[in-house]
C-alpha cells in the first residue's frame, strides 16, 4: 500500500463539516478517478491529503510511515510533499518565467539542485508533454491547454511517486481538453500512481482502474472502475451513473 487514508474530517467554520470520515487506499500504479456532483468534497480531500489544506482529523500512511493528518509537523509535510506532485485547476505557473525556468524553479530553490541538472531533468520533462519546444516561451504566450502541460512538467520533473489531479481541464476550452487528457493517459500507460478529480467521465471510464464516488462530504461507493459503471451498488450512485449516461446521448 502505497497511500492509506482514515477518517479523514475536515470543516471550515467550525460547524459544517465538509469532510465526513473519508478513507481511501492507493496501490503503487492505481489511477483514481474522484467522481461526485460539485461541493462534495473533492477538492477538498486532495487538498487535505497534500496538506494544502490541514484536516481537522485523521491519519495518514505513506511509504510506510503514519501520520497524524491534523498534528503532523511541517518538517514531516515537507517530505512528503518531495515524494507527490500537485497539478492545480488554474496551472498556478509564473507569468513573469520562461516555461524551463517554472518548471527548474522548485528543483533549484526547494531542492538545492543545480541549475544546469535542474535544466536537464525539466526538458526531460517538458518532452515527456510534448512542450520541450516551447521552453523558452513565456506563460502568456501559449494556450491553456499548453500551460497545464507545463504544469504537468513541473510536477513530473520531481520526479514524484504520485501526482494529484485537481480538475486538470476545467479551467479549459473544450477543443483544448483533449490534449491534456492525452497526456495524463500515457502517464497511466507508464504506470504512474494518480489521484484525479474530475468530471471527464471518458477519462474516467477509459483510463482510471478505480473510481471514489463522493457526495456530501462522504465516499458514497468506491471500487473497479468497470464495476462501478457497469453495477453501481449504491442507490445514489446509480442515479449518478444515469445522469452521466444520459448527458452522453444528447
């Protein structure tokens, strides 16, 4: 077990919780879709599980070692944050920085490498999302589906034994979804470990080998991914799955 999760519970104003008691198991090479309709806690959950956002409870195991999720020591985040990688909805690169230098940045300054191997590693990188030609552009000069593949490069480049996907291509047009999409596919053929949340159901469907399906702050259903479209158990869940299908055909 790569990633284990408990009783994950987090809440913002002291009384509505927004996370109620979420647990979650990640196996090295897993690709998990987070499904749920919106204000169900996706986003949250991820950002909890990365310390983005510090759970009110919990506790976490990763590569072997537990942690208390609302206890846990800034030293023991940073570590763990050097082992994942966080692609955001809204790219969150600088604007003021070539594409090499956002994606060598955290290389150089969080990690003390040097810059001429940090350079090598994020082109090693920006090839891998098809943007090693671009790595002297700036920010502004590409389309959004180009910066979330920076993004994407920068996250790779630290070389991380799991990425988390916060709805990747909402912040997209749709003719630019695709490439993205692409991309975290052929990171899954790799064998990547990946936590996504999104609403691309195809992406969903095709590529993940687990759904979480979440809706009030709760896992509703979790399980195969085939199974949870073919035979949702959950009441609520095949109302879900129904709604999906029905968008689909129109």
């Amino acid at each position: 077990m790569m990633l284990s999760v408990r009783d994950i519970r987090k809440s913002f104003d002291g009384k509505t919780e927004v996370l109620k008691g979420i647990s979650l198991d990640v196996n090295k090479g897993d690709v998990i879709a987070i499904l749920g309709p919106s204000a169900s806690g996706k986003t949250t959950l991820l950002r909890c599980i990365n310390f983005l956002e510090r759970a009110d409870s919990g506790r976490m195991t990763f590569d072997g070692q537990e942690f208390d999720m609302h206890t846990v020591s800034k030293r023991d985040i940073a570590a763990i944050r050097r082992k994942t990688a966080f692609v955001f909805q809204n790219y969150n690169l600088f604007l003021n920085k070539t594409v090499l230098q956002n994606v060598t940045l955290g290389l150089t300054t969080a990690r003390g490498i040097p810059r001429a191997e940090a350079e090598k590693t994020a082109m090693a990188a920006l090839k891998r999302v098809g943007m090693a030609e671009r790595a002297d552009a700036f920010p502004l000069q590409l389309s959004g589906g180009q910066q979330q593949r920076v993004a994407i490069a920068r996250g790779l480049a630290a070389g991380p034994e799991i990425i988390y996907f916060d709805e990747p291509t909402s912040a997209l047009d749709p003719e630019l979804i695709g490439e993205v999409l692409a991309v975290m596919r052929q990171l899954a053929e790799e064998g990547m470990t990946m936590l996504v949340v999104t609403h691309e159901m195809e992406f969903a469907r095709s590529v993940s080998n687990k759904v979480v399906f979440m809706d009030g702050g709760r896992v509703i259903e979790a399980g195969p991914t085939a199974e949870f479209f073919s035979n949702p158990k959950e009441e609520r869940t095949r109302a879900f799955v129904r709604s999906i299908l029905s968008k689909g055909q129109e």
